[in-house]
C-alpha cells in the first residue's frame, strides 16, 4: 500500500530520532556487508552495500518490543515509500524479500530508521586494459581504460541522485620542482576517482616516463578481490621548466645589478633588474622536466617578440651584453614534436650609456680611506690610462677601468705631489674618450681616527 500521508513524519522522523544500526542484522551473505556512512544532509544513517543481495535476509529487532513495520522506496524518495511484507517473531522482525538499490525506512514505534541497500554484484568493477590516449594534451596525461562497472547511484530521503564512491585509484609518476634541491625531482602520485571512467584526465602529467597503474574498488579490496591493470612505460608529452638569471660580473645576488663592494663601477640607476655597467655578463640557466627536448633562448630589443634578433638553441645561456638600452630575453622549452611548450617570464637587461668620471686626488697612506686612485666608470672598453712624474716618465699604466694606482713605483710610495694622467677609452655606445689632467698625492701624518695635518 502506498504511503502517501507518511511523507512529513517520514522526513522529520528520519532526520530527528533514529533507531540503532546495531539493531539491524543480515543473514545469507557470502562476503561481509560494508557500511558507508553519508552526509546527514542525505537523511540516511547508512548505506549497506552486499556483493549480492540474492538469498540475504534482513533483520531488525525492536528494543521497545514494539511492531515493526518496513517501507521501501526507489527514485522518488522517501514521500512515495511502500510499505512491504516483513515477519515478526517477538521483538524481531525480518524482511525475507530484500532488494538492492532501494532505499528502507524501518518504524520502530515514533523511532525511525533509513538506509539504502546497495547491490554490488550487477555494478561490479572488471579490469580489462589501460593505455595512453591517442590524442594527449599539455598539462594533463590522458588515460583510457577498458572495462565494465556503472557508477552506484543512491537515492535520499527527499529523492535526491547520488554517486556511492568507489574510490579507483591511478598511481603513476611525476617530477616536481623542489626548492631544496634546486631541480626537479621525480614523485609518486596517487589520484582517486568516484567511478570507472572510459578516459582519465591526470594533473599534473607525468612529466617523465612512467607506467599508470589503475586499481579498484574500495568494496573489491574490502573483499579481497582488488583488481587492477598497467600500461606501458608512458614517454612524457607535457613540459615543465624554472630558468634563473646570475650575473657574473657582482656577486650581489640574482637580478641584482648593485656592483659587489669595493667596486668602481657607475650603477644604471635601476637597482631592482638585471643590468648595469657593459659589458654586462649574465648567466641565464634552465632546469627542466625529462619531457623537454628542444632548448631556445631568444634575445631582442622589442619587448612583445615580435621581432627576434638572436636565438640560442641551448639550455643555459652565457651572454655578454654590450650595448646601450634595453635587452630583453625569454626561455622556450618544447617537447620533441613541438607541441606543447614552456615560455618563461621575460628579463629585461638594461645597460647604462657609457660614463668616465675622474679623482684628481687621493692619499696612499695606508689608513684605509682613499687609498688608491681609480676611476669610476659605466660601459667603457679599450681602456688605457698613462701616468707620468712631474718629469714624465710613466710610473704606471693601466690597461682595464677596474684597475687603480696604489701611489707605488718600483715598491715604494712617492712623495707628495702633482702626477699627471692620460686616458684613451670607447664606451660600448660608441662614445670616445680622452682625457688627461693633474693627479695630487696627498699624504696625511697622525693616528687613524684623530685630527691629522697635511704633510708639509
């Protein structure tokens, strides 16, 4: 008979007092019944999944001693369960006719209990086969397996469809970048899904070679008779790299273009990019996952690419920038047919105009401060300084801007005076320089850190 004004007590009684689980047996089961525990939300207590519900019987037993009766509902919820025929003897009362994929609703005076009854055995996952899909894609491995086993659909209290996770898992590895090592390194992943799917998407991809292998379900496991299937060893189709920029010239840190102390050079005014003084000479390093076959470095002075002036078939780049401007450079890393592909984040390079600014004095007294005479410079090459005595001999000759005069000739430090310099230089922008001009030697007398006197 169909219960049609049973559905507001059935909904609030499911969801307010609820009969014990203990109170409920089964009898004529091959294998163990499992027991699934749902949201509250679906208004069950449980989902009791049988591998076959064929011959099992179910029995609930009253701690009241009240008369028990059952009700069954389908699709539409528990608003249109049925009452079905049960037996009582004493306290208990058993359900000889019990059928899988349906929802009970067991009265136990104003106690009720609900539940679903779930039949594995017309759903029951069978393994045949997995192998890489045809048609992969980057950024996620594609994996087809062959085999047979619907999703297990359960219906709430209110009718609502739901899917009994199975929980097949798909184990596999990857590589990943690690911060600790530098590099990327190979990990074991481990993806679970709700259901037998004829296609996997897997992300991340296994970005070296690797064999997939699918196991299932969590209720086969339960029973002892997990299946499961392999691939073969799957060649890597998506691309992962990191690339990093160390200059060579400071030892400031990456993208620092800060001159290391102690340094002569001029800075370019942009202290938080790479760059600087020319030439500039800057490392350009990739690490990349094993999926990465093709290395290209592209070099330009148009900031959108479009126009590429150098390209640089190789996974590290060691360059040397002397031109004034801005530079900018990009990594690509791409699989052996080119068709996916890693595009780094763009560096720029700018490298200051030439500059040449020159001391007219200094003091070689050893005390640490202005010690020794050098120029300070920004982006010159062919240097070449001459400084003569008052007599014009050469007491020394420099032949880089990042060499300097310590007052010495022939081991000894000269006396106070007027010297005289001469220099030749081109900047990397093409500018010349010559210039020439008076060098005083100022030696100071007293203890460091007192008030000293020019030395008469």
């Amino acid at each position: 008979m169909l219960r049609k004004t049973f559905f507001f007590c059935l909904i609030s009684g499911c969801l307010g007092i609820t009969a014990s689980a203990q109170s409920l047996t089964f009898s004529g089961n091959s294998l163990r019944v499992l027991e699934e525990t749902p949201e509250k939300s679906t208004g069950l207590e449980k989902i009791y999944v049988l591998y076959s519900t064929e011959g099992v019987t179910a029995s609930y037993t009253s701690s009241a001693g009240n008369r028990i009766n059952w009700l069954q509902y389908g699709n539409l919820g528990g608003g249109h369960a049925e009452e079905v025929s049960s037996t009582q003897d004493g306290n208990t009362s058993t359900l000889s006719s019990l059928e899988g994929d349906k929802g009970y609703i067991v009265e136990d005076g104003d106690r009720r209990y609900c539940f679903w009854i779930t039949n594995y055995l017309p759903h029951r996952l069978k393994l045949q086969s997995a192998a890489p899909s045809s048609d992969q894609e980057c950024g996620v491995s594609l994996i087809n397996v062959q085999g047979s086993g619907d999703p297990i659909r359960y219906f709430t209290i209110n009718g609502m469809q739901k899917t009994l996770n199975q929980e097949i898992t798909i184990e596999y590895t990857t590589q990943e970048w690690n911060d600790n090592a530098s590099n990327f390194l190979n990990i074991d992943t481990k993806k679970s899904f709700e259901s037998l799917q004829p296609e996997y998407r897997l992300s991340p991809p296994n970005y070296c070679a690797s064999t997939f292998k699918i196991t299932g379900d969590k209720f086969l496991k339960a029973w002892n008779w997990e299946e499961s299937v392999e691939t073969v060893t799957v060649t890597p189709v998506s691309v992962d790299a990191r690339t990093f920029a160390i200059s060579q010239n400071m030892d400031a840190g990456e993208g620092d273009n800060k001159p290391e102390s102690g340094s002569n050079q001029i800075g370019s005014g942009d202290t938080d990019g790479l760059g600087g003084s020319a030439p500039c000479e800057i490392l350009f390093e990739a690490y990349v996952t094993d999926g990465v076959i093709h290395h290209e470095w592209q070099l330009t002075r148009d900031a959108s690419f479009e126009e590429i002036d150098y390209r640089f078939t190789q996974q590290d780049l060691d360059y040397t920038f002397l031109e004034e401007g801005s530079h900018y450079l990009r990594y690509i890393g791409s699989n052996a047919d080119g068709s996916c592909e890693y595009v780094s984040d763009t560096y720029e390079v700018t490298i200051g105009e030439s500059d040449l600014k020159i001391p007219n004095a200094f003091s070689p007294n050893g005390d640490g401060v202005n010690d020794e005479w050098k120029v300070a410079y920004r982006s010159l090459l062919n240097f070449q300084c001459s400084i003569f005595d008052r007599q014009g001999h050469q007491v020394c000759h420099l032949t880089s801007p990042e060499q300097g005069w310590d007052g010495k000739v022939g081991g000894k430090i000269v006396d106070s005076g007027v010297f005289f310099y001469v220099i030749e230089a081109t900047g990397t922008d093409g500018k010349k320089y010559k210039k020439s001009g008076d060098i005083n030697i100022v030696k100071f007398v007293g203890n460091k850190g007192t008030s000293s006197q020019p030395e008469q």
